[in-house]
C-alpha cells in the first residue's frame, strides 16, 4: 500500500536547487520527506551544484555525501528508504520508498511523481535502497527547509 504522505509532494515542479513544495530536485525532494516525515534534516547542498540534471558536476557531489544519505542497505524497502538511481551508467538520481513497491521520485519534465519500482524507466537503473539514520542528521543545516 501506498503511504499516505506521498500525496502531499506529487506534482511538486522540477526545480534545480530546489528545497521546498515550491520547488524541488531530487535531493531536495528526499530531504522535504524526511524532514517533514521523520524528523531527519539533511544538509541543504544546493549552493554545492548549479544544474541537477548535470551528471558530470553533482556525480562528485553525490559519492561525497553517499554515506550520508544512505545509512545502511537494504534487501526489501522500507517505507522512508532512499532509492539510489543510476543515470548514465552513475548513481547520481535518488527518490523516496513510498511503499506498494512505488518509489516517489522527481522527473524535469513532470515534476514530482510515483513510479513503481518495475517501470522501464526505473528497474533497471535502481543501484539498492538506504535506511538513512537520524543520527546522520544534523541539527543545524544552513538554509533551512
């Protein structure tokens, strides 16, 4: 079954950068859950890339902070879990287990959607899914939500 919150972020824009319900790119969308979900505050990094959609500038960013976002692997989702997505053969995509086998998730040109893990554009290209810990949040992120 699908959570219940989920309903909340689709249709949020595309937005590079973007943190909020305003706007969002995949990390922000991931750090938006958590935080209003669980509690867990990610650090902003959207003044550490410029374009979101660029593989060659946030793949860097995205091996640095790795064990950030990800806490531990997992074998079955879990509701809350990060799915790390591959694009152009990198893990440089992420979304959020939405449960019922969906995965919340952003798309340039839809904006914020549900796909289940077995979509063409998905089953292929999913690396495993992270339980991120509240420890690995951090109580004083610059930027805000």
């Amino acid at each position: 079954m699908i959570a219940g919150w989920a309903k909340n972020y689709i249709g949020i824009p595309f937005m590079s950068g973007g943190r909020t319900h305003g706007g969002c790119d995949c990390y922000g969308l991931v750090r938006l859950v958590l935080h209003e979900q669980a509690g867990i505050l990610l650090p902003d990094l959207s003044s550490a890339y410029g374009d979101a959609l660029d593989a060659d500038e946030t793949s860097p960013l995205f091996q640095q902070n790795l064990p950030l976002l990800t806490g531990r692997q997992k074998d079955v989702p879990a509701l809350l879990d990060v799915a790390v997505i591959r694009r152009f053969g990198r893990p440089t995509h992420i979304g959020i287990y939405a449960g019922g086998g969906y995965i919340l998730h952003t798309i340039r040109t839809a904006g914020t959607v549900l796909q289940r893990v077995t979509h063409p554009d998905l089953r292929q290209r999913i690396e495993g899914y992270y339980a991120v810990e509240a420890a690995r949040a951090h109580p004083s992120v610059p930027g805000g939500v």
